[in-house]
C-alpha cells in the first residue's frame, strides 16, 4: 500500500464518468476571493490554538487550530511538517499557517505555494533539479542503488523521488488552481 497523490479530483474522472454527471453537480457557486490567514481565523470551523509548535501560540477561540509560524522566517517546514500525510489537502492560496480542524472533512488544509518553496529548499540541499523526472531512469536508479558512500540525491532516492513527486504536484496545483489530496 502507498500514498497517492491526487491534484485535482475531475481531473481523474473518464469522459464517461463526466457525461453522466448533472452539470449542477460538478459546478459550485462563483468562490469568493482569497483571504490573507488573519481573516480566514475569524471563520467559525477556523479557531481556536494558532499553534501547537514549540515557537509560537496565539490563542484564537475554540474550533480550529492554526499550526505553524504567522512569518515565514520562523516557519521552516511548516507547511511539510504540520500536514498529514494520508488526508487533508492543499489549496493554491499563499497563506502562512497550516489549518487543522477534527470537524473537517481531511482535518488538515495547507497551501501549494509554501509546500512547493519548502520542497525547493530540500531539493537544493539534496542538489536536486528541479526539471528532473521522478519517474526518469536515474531517480528510478537512485532509489534502487545501494547509497553507501553516495551524497546527495544519490544516497537519498526514496526522498529525492518524493520531494521530485511533491513539487510537481504543488506546481499544477497552483498552475491550475486544483487542491492537491493524499488518499
């Protein structure tokens, strides 16, 4: 069993599946433009802690927690870290903190943009290009090789594939405005 990533959930669905869908179905109401994390808090299914980190903690009101640094200079891997793995989303809206409620269908909603800048400081730690194909024959190489004594993406496949796998998922997320869902 492994993770799959999903951007996009019509994206997925066959022709067949589209055309016997009722249009009113797969169209929502015009969405309201983004608001910055600060207004997003005032929203009921959105209070409570604002962080549960080591660093930081502003109390909000009961409801939602706010996970994570409000500035992105103390927010590392914030969006990375402070996400399941298994369920939640990401949206492409640029907002600093990760919002997590149990009352929420996947709990845990982070943005595309901070999880793509966060993957791009480990990919250049890791000396990773970022054109380079995770399905591609030397990621493919790397995962299998035996890393002892390689630096780098060389020593970490497994990683460098996910990381690779990751940014090109938060890339078409933003490029097409579509939530990225682990299942």
């Amino acid at each position: 069993m492994g993770l799959n990533i999903v951007v996009g959930m019509l994206a997925d669905l066959d022709e067949s599946e589209l055309d016997e869908s009722e249009p009113d179905d797969l169209a929502g109401d015009e969405l309201p433009p983004p608001a910055p994390a600060e207004v997003a808090a005032e929203d009921r299914l959105l209070k409570d802690v604002y962080s549960r980190g080591p660093r930081y903690g502003v109390e909000i009101d009961e409801g939602a927690r706010m996970i994570g640094s409000e500035h992105e200079a103390g927010s590392a891997y914030d969006h990375l870290v402070h996400h399941s793995d298994c369920e939640g989303f990401y949206v492409p809206v640029d907002f600093a903190p990760v919002f997590y409620d149990k009352e929420m269908t996947g709990g845990w909603v982070g943005s595309s943009q901070r999880l793509l800048e966060e993957c791009r400081r480990i990919a250049a730690r890791l000396g990773l290009p970022e054109d380079l194909d995770p399905w591609g024959d030397e990621v493919s190489a790397a995962v299998e090789a035996d890393t002892e004594g390689a630096e780098g993406r060389h020593r970490y496949g497994v990683e460098s594939f996910t990381c690779l796998q990751v940014m090109a998922a938060a890339r078409h997320s933003i490029a097409t405005g579509a939530a990225i869902v682990f299942c």
